[in-house]
C-alpha cells in the first residue's frame, strides 16, 4: 500500500541513514582502502557493550584518561570557585592599593621638592629614598633646563604610570 500523495513508488531502494560516529570510532578498513601513514596508529573498531549497572560513562578518546565522577556536591564546588575568586580579588585590590601608595610617594616628593621641605627630616628623607627606589627609568625622560620642572614631569609621569598600570591589572584580574 502507497503512502497518500505519492504517485509511483521510488524506482531507486532508499538508503537508510547510518549512525554518526564519532571522530574517534573509526570504522573498520576496508580492502580497497590504501595502507595508512605509518606514524598514524590505527585504532580499534567501536564495539557494543551492555552498559553497566548503574549508568558509568564510556572512557574519554584517551587512553588512561577515563571518565570520573564528580568527587564533590555542586556546593562544595562553588565554595571553592567563591574561595578562588576572593583569593584573586584579594590580590587585585592588593596589587591596586600598592602602585596607588607609590603614586603616592611620588606625589608628596613633588610637593616636598616644590615647597623646600627640609630633606633631614625623617618623613621627608623616607619619601625622597622610596620615590628614588620606584621611579625606575622615569627619573631622567625629560631634561629641561631647570630641576624643579624635570622632577615635577618625570615623576608626575611615574605617578601616572603606576596609577594605570594598577588599575589595569586590576580590572583583568577582577574580570576572571
């Protein structure tokens, strides 16, 4: 009996859709087939096998690497994701703290400079050696004929870097 709106059977048999396999369920050679490269290694054909009870996944596409379940409860799992993502926010705001303190020194060392506050003094004489320890290679960018406006520049410049250097590993690693 015809299916309704057919006028003539198919005059070719109709091919039935195989199962897709899987990239790692080869299917066995056949004879026509040429000799494979000899530093690809052959793998065995796929095979049924009655799964055990109660259900446990067939091994990954790699050998030694099979499929474990899950050691932990989902809550235990975000404990530790929440343990991790205060760790990483912790160093962050660590990080961002840091670099704004040094901008910092750099900023009171231009205001010391600028008022001639007196270098003997104990606060003064901290602030002008770490200044001198961060400010890298941003001690000598600009030479200008006067002093006091090369310090004013090249540490202003130091005190910017920091700021957004700090801010951006900051953010990158509060975006995680």
């Amino acid at each position: 009996m015809q299916p309704p709106g057919l006028a003539e059977p198919p005059t070719a048999p109709v091919r039935q859709a195989s199962p897709p396999t899987r990239y790692y369920e080869q299917p066995a050679p056949t004879p026509y087939e040429p000799e494979p490269e000899p530093y690809q290694r052959e793998r065995p054909p796929a095979r049924y096998e009655v799964p055990a009870e109660p259900y446990e996944p067939e091994s990954r596409d790699y050998r030694g690497h099979a499929y474990r379940q899950p050691e932990e409860s989902p809550l235990e799992y975000q404990r530790e994701r929440d343990r991790r993502s205060d760790r990483t926010t912790l160093i962050a705001n660590t990080i961002r703290v840091a670099t704004a303190l040094i901008a910092l020194v750099f900023v009171l060392h231009i205001v010391f400079t600028l008022f001639g506050a007196n270098p003997n003094s104990g606060i003064v004489g901290f602030v002008y050696g770490a200044a001198r320890i961060f400010v890298f290679g941003f001690g000598d960018v600009f030479t200008p004929g006067d002093a006091t406006i090369g310090l004013i520049v090249n540490y202003g410049l130091a005190a910017i870097v920091y700021l957004v250097v700090g801010r951006v590993i900051h953010r990158t690693l509060r975006q995680r």
